[in-house]
C-alpha cells in the first residue's frame, strides 16, 4: 500500500505542475489514388487542477492509514 501512496503522491504533483498535453493525429482528408492528402490536428488532453490535489490527499491517507495498521 506505501507504494501505492507515494505513485498518487507523485502524480498529484506532477498534474498540478503540468496541467494537461497536446496529442497531434493524422486524420486522412483526401485517398485518390496515388494522391494522398492529410491533416494534422491537435488535441489538447487536460485535468482540472484539483484532481492533482485530490491525488495527493488520497496519497496521504493511504500512507497514513498504512502506518497506524502496521503499529
């Protein structure tokens, strides 16, 4: 369960520094034979900025609550 605490913990970090990427396609405009015609498109991936501090708050009681289970 620690190592499941500390990945949440580092994840919530790390979406609360980084708020989202661009993924780019390929999406096939034109096919005419040996003609071939394509665009590029891009797509913006992103999360709300609580859900990093959602993350690490789970992160926490899940290393909290492993400590007292174990003493």
């Amino acid at each position: 369960m620690r190592t499941i605490a500390v990945i949440l913990i580092v994840l919530g970090i790390v979406m609360i520094l980084f708020r989202g990427f661009n993924l780019q396609t390929e999406k096939k405009v034109v096919d005419i034979g040996p003609v071939e015609v394509n665009k590029k498109e891009n797509h913006w991936v992103g999360w709300p900025v609580y859900a990093g501090g959602v993350a690490i708050v789970a992160g926490v009681v899940i290393l909290v609550a492993g400590r007292k289970q174990n003493a």
